[in-house]
C-alpha cells in the first residue's frame, strides 16, 4: 500500500484535504477516490486511509484506523557530523533514516568546506527535513529523526552537556583508536564524525576532554558520508 507523509497531525476517524505536498506525491502514482493509503504524521505509528476526492492540486482522505506500528532502531543514535560538500549530506541524510538515525546535527568544522549563516542553515535544515520525510515513506519508519540547524563547532560543544549517560565515539585515524567491533552493546550513541578532510587536531582534542572514545571501522579509509552509515548498519 502506498505510503505518504503527512505534516497535518492525524486522528482516525477525520476526514481533511491533505498538505499540497502529500497531494502532489498521491497524484503522481495516478490514484483514484476509493483507493487505500498509509499516513504517517512523524509523531509515531501510521493510518490506514482512503482517498476520498482527487482535485487538480488537492487530495481529500478520511482517516480510518491507528496502527501502532514502529520500525525503529534498538539503539538511540545521533550522528554529529562536519557537513561534507555538494550533495553527499543530502545523501547522509537519506541513509541515514532509511538505517534508523534518530537524531543528526550538522556542524561547520575546521576543515569543512560549507559556511553557511543563519538564514541559509535555516534552509538547509528545511531541506533536509523533506529528504529525511521521504526516506521515512520509503523505509516504513513512522517518527522522524531529528535535524537540527547546522551550527558551529564551537556553538555545538558549548551546549554540549559535561555528563552523558550513552556512549559517546569519535571517529577517527589517530593510532590510538579502538576498533568498533571491540566495543561493547550500547544503548544510546552520540557519534561524532569529521568532514572530507576530517576533524582537526584541536577538535580531536575537545573531544576526548568532553568523554568522546575515539574509534575505527576498519583498515580502509571511507568517506566522510560513508563512514557514519556504516556504523548505523551495525544496528539494524
């Protein structure tokens, strides 16, 4: 059964005339009024839906049955990461939900190539927010990760809380890193993760002073966008 986002917070038995852009989606696949559909609105669990009306650019549906469903991940993870160039944090964002992230905060680090002010983050948070919708449709999640606003390195770690009772892991090439599979189950994981050109020495060392366990995948070095993914595939 098709599935789609719905950003209007759902109940069943309502009946309402969708977001313009959950309608456009249904309109594309040609749908007709009678046709059953799955709703998600991120707070948790999907609807069992009928489409009632097809407009030029409006979709009618009525609301039937709640299903408490949720396909998340056992292990609560948050990915920190430098914003790596282009499209591949676009790419992040999507695998990244289809994998289960829960949380993803995009940082401006040293060596990160994107500088982005307030206005233009804002956007880009936006943005990611309808890629990370769509990957949710995709993979049957029912609640959203959360993107927060891309922010500096600086503004991150201040806010960053001096005890934390998950695990925190900084990825890393330093020769002092503790191979991934050596590490115990965890619950809860803030992982922390550099751009193209990794984390800077300093950074590195902020770090480890706020209880960040530097770690490693393997011998091959991977990308900045690929590397996260791989951690969270550990989990699924």
């Amino acid at each position: 059964m098709p599935r789609f986002f719905c950003a209007h917070p759902l109940q069943a038995g309502l009946s309402l005339e969708l977001p313009a852009d959950t309608s456009r989606h249904i309109q594309v696949l040609r749908l007709q009024p009678g046709a059953a559909i799955t709703l998600f609105d991120g707070r948790g669990g999907e609807y069992e839906a009928c489409i009632l009306q097809m407009g030029r650019h409006t979709v009618a549906a009525r609301i039937d049955s709640h299903q408490t469903l949720e396909r998340e991940s056992a292990v609560y993870s948050h990915i920190v990461i430098g914003m790596p160039a282009n499209e591949r944090m676009d790419w992040l964002v999507e695998k990244a939900t289809e994998l289960g992230v829960a949380r993803i905060t995009p940082l401006m680090t040293a060596h990160g190539v994107l500088r982005l002010n307030a206005e233009r983050a804002h956007k880009r948070q936006l943005h990611w927010l309808g890629i990370a919708q769509a990957a949710c449709a995709q993979s049957g999640r029912n609640t959203l990760p959360q993107i927060d606003v891309p922010q500096s390195w600086s503004a991150w770690l201040s806010t960053l809380p001096q005890n934390d009772s998950g695990s925190r892991w900084m990825l890393s090439l330093s020769a002092t890193t503790t191979p991934l599979n050596a590490l115990a189950q965890t619950q809860r994981v803030v992982l922390l993760s550099g751009p193209e050109g990794g984390l800077s020495r300093e950074e590195e060392t902020q770090a480890l002073e706020r209880g960040f366990l530097p770690v490693r995948l393997g011998a091959r070095v991977l990308r900045a966008e690929t590397a996260p993914l791989a951690v969270l595939s550990h989990w699924l």
